[in-house]
C-alpha cells in the first residue's frame, strides 16, 4: 500500500499526467457533477491507487476541488489534480 502511494504520487508529477490532465480539462472544460467552469481537477474514474496501470490508462473525468473532494476516490486520490 505504502509503495503504490509513493507511485502514484510520483506520476502526478511526470510530464505524461500534466498532458493528460491538460487535455482532460481542455475536453471537458466544467465540473461534471455541479457545472462550475472554476478550480477544476482532472479524476481519475473507478480505479484506486493499488491499479497503477489502471492510473495511467483510466478514464478521466473533470470535477471542480469541492465535488472531487466530497467524491469517495478523493480519499485515495488526495493530492493529485
Ligand atoms: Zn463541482
């Protein structure tokens, strides 16, 4: 558990996740749950952190800070964006 955190926190800093997120939010520029256009995040849908490959792959979807932190996976997913 300790070792995919440290994995994934990593990946959130490499060039691939910043493309990704960009590209995410440029897609779908609002909040799929509230429809603000405001401090909005790139989640990660359906996976946990112990699904590295699954990290990299997975479905993107755009939530502001607030609904992404009120989301179940934002308790695993806590310091990405
Ligand atoms: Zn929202």
């Amino acid at each position: 558990m300790r070792r995919a955190e440290q994995g994934w926190r990593a990946f959130y800093r490499t060039d691939a996740w910043r493309r990704r997120r960009t590209e995410q939010l440029a897609h779908e520029p609002t909040c799929r749950s509230c429809g603000t256009d405001r401090q909005l995040q790139a989640a990660h849908v359906g996976v946990t952190p112990k699904e590295w490959e699954a990290f990299i792959t997975a479905p993107l979807q755009t939530l502001c800070i607030r609904c992404h932190a009120r989301s179940r996976a934002a308790e695993n997913w806590r310091g990405g964006g």
